[in-house]
C-alpha cells in the first residue's frame, strides 16, 4: 500500500506524533532500537571516503537529520529538531571478523541503545568478512541501528535505501532557527489549550465507543471476522534475561515460494514445525505479526501487531500452511475493514488530544516486570520487503538483508523475514532464558524450512 512518508518539506521543528512519543518514552523500559543489517560484496571504492559519503548522504535524509528535543517544562510533546549528521553516527569495526563472530558483535550492539536527543542512529560498519553467505568473496556489512520513535520498519527501509543508494536526493532547505522563549511560548499554548483537549479527549472518547459497538455488532453477524484470541504462556515467553544472540539463514526467494501461497505464509509454517519441535509438542501456538497501517498525519510509526495461529496440532504440512495463511488473510480482511480503520481514527483522534504529560504519565506506570497471563503471539514474525537489489557501498553491490526484531519482557524469541532483490534472511533473535543453543534453534528452522519445501513439491 503506497503511504506517504516525511520528507524534507517538514517544518526545521514540530512535535512528535504521540505514537511516536510514545516509543521514545517507553524505549526507557524496553529496548526498542531497529538493527538493519545490510550485507556488500566488497568493491573497489576506499572505505574511509565511503564512510564521507554515507555522511553526506545522512544530511539529506529526513529521518536522520533530526534528534529529539524535550519539551522545558514538560507540559507538550517533545519536538523533532534538526541537526547536522554526528561525525561519530558511522561506527567502523576494523578488527576483522568471521562471520559468526561479526554476528556476535551485532548482538552485543544491543545493549548498546541510542540517545535520540543526540542522535536517532548509528551505522556499524564491518569490513572483510571473509566467510558471509552466499558467493565466496570478502563482504562489507553494515548495520543500521535507528530509534523506533524515529521510523516503524517500512519507513527504516526506505531511511536505509536512500543512505545506501545511488540516487539523487533532494537538498537541505535552510534552517530556521527557534530560540528557547519560542519553544516555552509553545509550552504556555498547550498548558492554555489544556481545557478544550480534555474536552475533544471526552468527545473523540464517546466516538471511540461508538465505533466500538458498531464493530462488535459486526463481528457478532459475522461480517467480520472476528479477532484473534489469546494464547497461552510457553517456555518462549519469558524476559530476556540471559545473553542475546543472533542468526541468520539466508535464501534464494524462489527457496520460500509456492503456487497459492505468500513468502510470509511459508515461513509462518516453517516456524510453527520448528517451535514444535523445540517445544516438544505444544497443544497451541500463535505469532505476533506485524502489520502496516494507513499513515497517521506525521506519524512515522504506523503498524499493527495481530495474532496468527500456527496449528500445531495439524500433521499435514499443506494444510497447516492452508489454515495459517486463512488465518493471516482473516487478520488482515479485519484491519483493513472499514468499520475497523474507523475505530482506529476515533481511538487516534483521543490519542492526539490526550496532554503531553498525561501521555508520559500513562508510559511511566508501565511495569515491565508484570508478567501477563496470556499473550497474542508466542513469537513475534515481522515480514518487510526492501525493494531491489541496487544498493551498493564501497562500489560493491548489495549481497542480501536481514533485520531482528526486538525481544520485549514477555518475548525472548523473535525473527525478522526480509527479502531484498532475489533473496530473503530469516533473522532470529534469541536470549539465553528461553534458547539455551542458538545454534539448535537455527538447525530446527533450516530442517523445518526443508520440510515445507518438499511437502510443497
């Protein structure tokens, strides 16, 4: 779905997106940075001029080219202000490395989260990985580590696609500058306008409920399918409070493609025969799927996460992936139904009028240590496409993609479906607590990868 997306043209300050703020503020409590790992065939081209052109680069794009300034008193939303790219955004590892080893230092780059008020990213550069998959030959990786208050996973895409693309980016308009007194007149605004937001809260509140009851009425008809249910705790669903590791399995796209069926939806089942068996046969499973939306005003996060089944229970591989995908394509017929985009715009248009303190306030009661007595998914899968395979870097082109999304208190396994060109990397992000062996882990999806693949052919 096209969706439009910051640009340039945006005013030199404006306020954060509350779903925006509200990834800056709670990244306090759970760690939310997005790694995108982009690995180059090594060209001929220096590395340290690339690394000046990435920067040059950074300074046209819109998304890094800001940091997050807080609001002085606190009583409005922190603001998007620009700044020059940091000399110190593009991190260069020249210790060489295997590629295991290089996949150990990303994990270890967790840890590690970024400051958006002083810079929303990072770029970690590894040169001359001898041994990455694919074609023999040395490989550049580069990792971008961006703040998810600053882009959700289709916008973070396309931020990597213009810093390591070839084309022609738009210039800098010029800065205009906003003195302290300006951002403290904004602040006396909203504290002046706090009544009538308190009263469009109320009223966007009673549309909120009205919207609700229309969707249930539809729901209980039948009209819509209904949503997904809860699933019980595993093993998986614990905090992450080992060591963190990842691994990738890198694939022709034509290795995770069938007739009738989503690149999405075969990984879907290859996922539930490996949690099978490393759960050892568990009644029920679900995953947390993460789904675009239709873009909020000057929202840069705009997704959902919905529960899909993974029918363990179901011996045969072709069906299994027949009800996983019926599952997946009910998930998305009900987001996308229009009584459902009106409730999410009643629920914005409370969100957007809700007090800049209030909003904090609500993030800060977050207790990350409850443990919920279900979850919507036992996993999270976040399924993103990243165009063509014309990136380049160092004049080396773009070998393949992955990304690992983040594990959250009640998640130690996560993996990231990332397709560039003719391949796709599954990412697994795993912690100690739930995936004792990484490595096993890995062995049980490449094993279940092959299952499906020949149950299909």
């Amino acid at each position: 779905m096209p969706r439009d997306r910051p640009d340039s043209n945006r005013p030199e300050s404006m306020h954060l997106h509350p779903a925006d703020a509200r990834a800056y503020w709670m990244a306090s409590k759970i760690p939310s940075d997005q790694f995108l790992l982009y690995c180059f065939d090594t060209g001929p081209d220096d590395l340290d001029a690339e690394v000046v052109r990435l920067l040059e680069r950074s300074a046209r794009i819109d998304v890094l080219r800001r940091h997050v300034t807080d609001a002085p008193l606190g009583l409005d939303y922190p603001r998007w202000t620009s700044a020059n790219p940091r000399t110190d955004a593009v991190i260069v590892h020249r210790t060489p490395r295997t590629w295991p080893d290089c996949l150990d230092a990303i994990s270890s780059s967790f840890e590690h989260q970024v400051d958006p008020r002083e810079s929303v990213w990072h770029l970690h550069l590894y040169p001359n990985i001898t041994d990455s998959p694919g074609e023999p030959g040395s490989t550049v990786v580069a990792v971008l580590q961006l703040s998810h208050a600053a882009a959700d996973g289709a916008l973070a895409s396309k931020t990597a696609r213009d810093l390591f693309g070839t084309h022609r980016l738009a210039p800098v308009p010029e800065r205009t500058s906003r003195s302290t007194g300006t951002e403290l007149a904004s602040e006396v605004r909203a504290a002046a306008v706090l009544p009538l937001r308190v009263a469009l809260m109320v009223r966007g509140g009673l549309r909120v409920r009205r919207d609700a009851l229309a969707l249930g009425r539809a729901t209980d008809s039948g009209s819509i399918p209904p949503p997904a249910r809860s699933r019980a705790l595993t093993a998986l669903d614990v905090a992450p409070t080992g060591r963190t590791s990842v691994r990738t399995i890198v694939l022709a796209k034509s290795d995770l493609h069938a007739e009738g069926t989503t690149v999405t939806a075969f990984a879907l089942t290859a996922i539930s025969i490996a949690l099978q068996a490393f759960l050892d046969t568990p009644a029920d499973l679900a995953a947390e799927v993460t789904l675009a939306r239709r873009t909020r005003g000057p929202a840069r996060n705009n997704f959902g996460n919905v529960g899909v089944g993974l029918f363990p229970a179901e011996p045969d591989i072709r069906t299994r992936m027949l009800l996983i995908s019926n599952d997946l394509a009910a998930r998305r017929v009900r987001a996308s139904h229009p009584l459902a985009e009106a409730a999410r715009a009643s629920q914005d248009e409370v969100e957007v009028h809700v007090p800049a303190f209030l909003a904090e306030w609500g993030v800060a009661q977050f207790d990350p240590t409850a443990i919920p007595p279900t979850v919507t998914g036992n996993t999270v899968v976040s399924s993103v496409t990243r165009g063509a395979a014309d990136l380049m870097l160092c004049g080396g082109p773009v070998r393949f993609t992955a990304g690992f999304p983040a594990l959250s208190p009640a998640m130690s396994l996560t993996h990231g479906v990332h397709g560039i060109g003719n391949t796709v990397t599954i990412g697994i992000t795993s912690n100690s607590a739930a995936v004792p062996d990484p490595d096993r882990y890995e062995a049980l999806l490449r094993d279940a990868l092959d299952q499906v693949r020949t149950a299909l052919t």
